[in-house]
C-alpha cells in the first residue's frame, strides 16, 4: 500500500485534481455532486455518470468485492499484477481503464515509482490517500481519447462496461507510444464441467439468463476467449500471446493450487451473485428482486456443493505496438 509519501486527491475541480495530459474524453468529469449522487435500485448502489453503462454495482460490498477478485487473479497469474514482458525501463506512462476501487494502479504506483499511473472509471470510488505518482479520473472510455500517448494500456475486468470491443481494442492501440504494451484481461462466464456434473442445475439455468440479460444490455458475457481475435483482426500489434486460465468455481481440484485458487473463486461468486443478477435480470428480463434472489438461492446452493465440478475459463491477452508502423 501507499507509504508515508502518499497524498490525499485534491479537492474535486482544484487545478490540482485535474489529470493534466491524460487520455481523457471531452466528458471527463469532476467530483461534481451530480457524479457522485448516485441512484439505488433494488437496494443495490450503482453509478451515475452515463448512468446505466455498467451493469454491476458500486457500493461497498461490490468494492470489498472487487478488491478480493484482484487477490484472486492476480494470485492466477502466478502473484504477478500484469504478464506481459514490459521493459520496465520504459514505464513512465501507464493507465489503468476501469480501475473500479483503483487498487491495481496503487499497487503498480508503489512498484513503480517513477511512472506516471492513471486510472479511470465511471465511479469515483477510489480511496483518497494513494501513491503521489497515481491519479485518477472519473471518465467514459468509450468516448473519445486526447492527450499524451502511454508505454502500457492495462485492461481488465471490462466485459460488462464495453459495448464494441473491436472499437475499444483499436483506441487502446491508437494511444499507446511506438513500442508499448497493451494487456486484455477478461473472463468468459459461461460455466463449464468435464464431467456434466453442471447439467440440470439451477447454476447452469442462472447462467444462461445472465447471457440473455447480457445480450439485451449489449454486453459480451464471454468476450475473455474471444480477445486474442479481436487483437489480431483490429490492429497491427506484434508479439501478442494468449494464456487461457481455467478457474473452478470450488474447492473441488485435486491440484492443491487450483483448490485454493477454486475457494477464492467460490467466495467472490457467492459474494458477488445478488449484485451480478439483480440489475441485469430485473431490468433486461423483467424479473422481480424477490424472484431474483430465489433464484440465487439455488444458485448458492449448487456452488457449495462439491459434487459439482463447474469451472470458468480467464483469458489474459498482450500485444506490443511496433517500434516502427508499416506505411
């Protein structure tokens, strides 16, 4: 975490709270009380600024969540907080999209103290003390980007906020410096089994409404697989790889790594359910909360049981744009 040399954000609209130079749209906002005025439903906060854009919540059990999920993926990826294989000599510019509760550039901004980070988001639910190289910006990045370009575009956790995935991966490209790096990463939540032990249950039926929610909000619930195409198809990056990460939704593995990496997963599905389901099929499906969280129940109750073997796949795709583009 951030040492004695941290610093609180400067009020919001100060000159010293703006991110000078940064890839922020014309609707970047300030911590103005329409941005922060944010709407309840079903009990559940959400955010305001282009409000509806993101499907999840932001109030304190999603962030406790969100923090707990980057334990867990960044544990995945073998205790790393980014794989691709970045010339550390060339991090001075760095932007973390979506950075939710911004706990990711904070950690980057204590390993890296001599880059620049910024993160923005749709929600200013960052914590105020924080590494003096790390802003953040309350922001669409589906709008337009201006500003100095970056030495690494990190991009996780942003299947439910993209709408056109290959406009987002050409804009990601566009504002990276000739030898930068871009790193994707992103779940699929279709829920899988070897053994068919998901068939028939209220798990697998849960899943497939929250697909159907997904399409009506005009979300990718499996985007993580589909990346490295994307990548590819879209831009002219070098040297991407794709590493695929299979993740259970249980303790159940034998392999003592992925059990633990199974519990973890098993917390935040069972920590995230209500919050993942409840704006997504009350308002894209019609449902009623009290039907929802019947649902949920059965739900919860498949999860914990260890006779079923589900599992999501985690995708983590990089690319390096050239030193030199073609003509």
């Amino acid at each position: 975490m951030a040492d004695s040399t941290s610093k609180p954000t400067p009020p919001a609209g100060s000159p010293a709270a703006q991110s000078p130079k940064s890839a922020s749209s014309s609707y970047t906002a300030s911590l103005s009380s329409s941005v922060v005025d944010y709407p309840t439903e079903h009990g559940r906060r959400y955010h305001s600024f282009r409000s509806g854009s993101y499907i999840l919540p932001n109030d304190e059990s999603e962030m406790d969540r969100l923090d707990f999920c980057h334990a867990l993926l960044t544990k995945t990826i073998g205790n790393k907080l980014f794989l691709a294989p970045i010339d550390e000599k060339r991090l001075n510019r760095i932007l973390d999209v979506g950075t939710g509760t911004g706990i990711w550039a904070i950690e980057m901004g204590d390993k890296y103290p001599n880059a620049e980070i910024l993160g923005n988001d749709l929600s200013a639910i960052q914590p105020a003390w924080i590494p003096p190289n790390v802003k953040f910006e309350i922001d669409d990045v589906e709008s337009e980007w201006i500003g100095e370009k970056y030495d690494f575009i990190f991009s996780r956790y942003m299947c439910g906020s993209i709408a056109d995935w290959p406009k987002y991966v050409k804009r990601v490209y566009d504002n990276l410096n000739p030898g930068g790096w871009a790193e994707f990463q992103d779940w699929s939540f279709m829920i899988y089994s070897d053994d068919g032990t998901i068939e028939g249950t209220e798990l697998l039926r849960w899943v497939d409404l929250f697909m159907d929610a997904c399409k009506v909000f005009g979300r990718d619930g499996q985007i993580g697989p589909k990346l490295e195409g994307i990548v590819r198809e879209n831009t002219t990056f070098v040297n991407v790889h794709h590493q695929p990460y299979k993740i259970p939704a249980g303790p159940w593995a034998k392999d003592p790594h992925l059990k633990d990496i199974g519990m973890l997963e098993l917390i935040q599905l069972l920590d995230g359910l209500e919050g993942f389901s409840l704006r997504l099929l009350c308002g894209a499906l019609g449902w009623t909360k009290e039907e929802v969280l019947v649902l949920l129940a059965g739900v919860r109750k498949d999860l914990k049981n260890p006779n079923i073997h589900a599992w999501l796949y985690y995708n983590v795709v990089y690319g390096q744009k050239p030193e030199k583009e073609e003509e």
